[in-house]
C-alpha cells in the first residue's frame, strides 16, 4: 500500500456523508489467481472465493444505498486464458447465476448482464436471461454484469449502429453528440461511474468502461478480490467522499458551486 492510499484510505471514522457517496460503482475484481496460488490452491478456487466478494459488495451498496454497481466478470480479452480456466469461469457463471438470482430477488437487487454474449453458449444464454427475469421487478440496486465485455467492443458496436441509422437516413451525421453516442452504448439508461475500483495492484482500466470512465474517480489498491471485504470497500468510499471532482472547472468554481458552502 502506499503512503497516498494510507493517507486516503484515512476514513477518520464513520461512513461518509450520503452526499459524499457514489451513484454508481464500477469495479476490475483483479487477484483471484494470486490469491489462489499464495494458498497453494488451483486458480478456479481463487474465482470462487471471488463470487462471495461480489456477494458482500452487492450487500454493501445496498447498505450504503448505492443505486448501481458494475462489475467485470469477463474481458473480451479473457478467451486468451488456458481453455480450462475459461471453461471453469463459464461453469462458475452459469452456477452463479442459477444460485445467486433469487438471493438477489430476494434483497429487491436487479441484475443486468452486458457485453457480447453471441459468444456464449445457449445454455449459459437462457441462464442469463432467466437470472435477468428473476429478478426483472426489483427496484433497489442495480447490479450490472460485464461479461465478454470491451470498452473498445461497446464503443464500436456504438459507433455501427449510428452509421447503420445513418445509412437508413434515420439519423442525420451531424446530429450525431456526446449523448447520441452515450445511449448507443451496452451501458445507457444507467449514469456513468463515479468510483472506478481495481483490486489486485495494477493500475489500469484493462479495456473496461473507457467511454464511460472519463471523469470517473480511480481507485487502485493492493487488496486482492477475494480479501475484498466490507471494511476494503468503506476505505474505497472514505478516500472517494475526500476527492474534489472538477469536471474541468477550477478548484475555486467547484467550492464556489457547493452546496454545503458557508457564506
Ligand atoms: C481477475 O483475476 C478475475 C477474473 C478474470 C474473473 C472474475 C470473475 C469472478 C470474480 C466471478 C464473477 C462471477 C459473477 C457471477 C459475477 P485474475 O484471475 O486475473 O487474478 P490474477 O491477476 O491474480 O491472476
């Protein structure tokens, strides 16, 4: 850890004002495998120690009153892997879901699963729309699953699906803004994230929500995903309620614009 993240991670005590909170939460649950390995365990056992950490931060948003939080499940670039961690990662999924979807009813979460899923199977398919049906009425959290998912496959199936309106004559190119792009996305209906997690020690957005990430706060840190517990995550959200966003403003404008501001 370093003496910055020590320094952030400083929550000085009780949870941050709910102004202070993220809307939405986006996380890259990196580490299963290192976790695994320091256990002397094969990697799949790192993965399913994972699936209990999304467990707990799905029961945290909802405690916190966080209304929607995406993880990364699979990378379009997660088929690279040894076929058998793939397959595994596929089983782990499709049990997930199967087990997890009325657990997830049950605490009123709705779960949305996003990316490129022409490449699963059919039966991983209807696993996935079932989950989704289960759990269609809820009206709390919104649990996003990124799975075969690319920031570079979303902005390209975006960006078709414009020029395919656009062919047809029913968009005009000029037309075309920030926001137009923004709802073609796999992520529409949904704000972007405030607080970008990465578990597991690197520092980098891996292909996930680069559209979406743009003035997203980053947050690394060295805890491996399945360490990742409830205190990890209110550290998160201690060393988020410090950051100052600015979205290309001063610093002067910001506090100017404040609403706790004292005059
Ligand atoms: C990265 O760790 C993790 C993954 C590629 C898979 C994450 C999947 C889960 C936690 C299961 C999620 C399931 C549901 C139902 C949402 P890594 O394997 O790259 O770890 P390493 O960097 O230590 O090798």
């Amino acid at each position: 850890m370093s003496p910055n993240q020590r320094k952030e991670d400083d929550s000085g005590g009780g949870p941050p004002a709910p102004e202070r909170l993220p809307n939405h939460v986006a996380v890259i649950m990196d580490g299963n495998g290192r976790w695994a390995k320091r256990r002397g365990l094969p990697r799949h056992a790192g993965h399913r120690a994972g699936v209990d950490s999304v467990r707990s931060i799905v029961e945290q948003c909802a405690k916190y009153r966080i209304p929607f939080l995406t993880v990364f499940a699979f990378s379009s670039e997660n088929w690279q892997r040894p076929q058998q961690e793939v397959s595994l990662l596929m089983d782990l999924f499709m049990s997930a879901l199967k087990r997890e979807a009325k657990r997830l009813c049950r605490n009123n979460v709705r779960l949305r699963v996003i990316g490129d899923l022409t490449a699963f199977s059919d039966k991983l398919c209807s696993s996935i729309r079932e989950a989704e049906q289960t759990t269609a009425e809820s009206t709390g959290l919104l649990l996003q699953v990124a799975a075969n998912y690319g920031g570079r496959w979303d902005i390209t199936q975006a960006a078709r699906s414009l020029a395919r309106q656009a062919v047809q004559g029913d968009i005009d190119p000029d037309a075309i803004t920030d926001e137009t792009l923004s709802a073609a996305l796999a992520f529409s209906q949904v704000p972007d994230p405030d607080l970008f997690i990465r578990t597991g020690g690197e520092q980098r957005l891996s292909n996930f929500l680069l559209w979406q990430a743009a003035y997203s706060e980053l947050y690394f840190t060295d805890t491996l995903w399945p360490d990742f517990d409830a205190a990890a995550f209110a550290a998160a959200l201690a060393a988020f309620a410090k950051r100052q966003r600015r979205f290309g403003r001063t610093g002067d404008q910001v506090i100017d614009a404040s609403p706790d501001r004292v005059v």
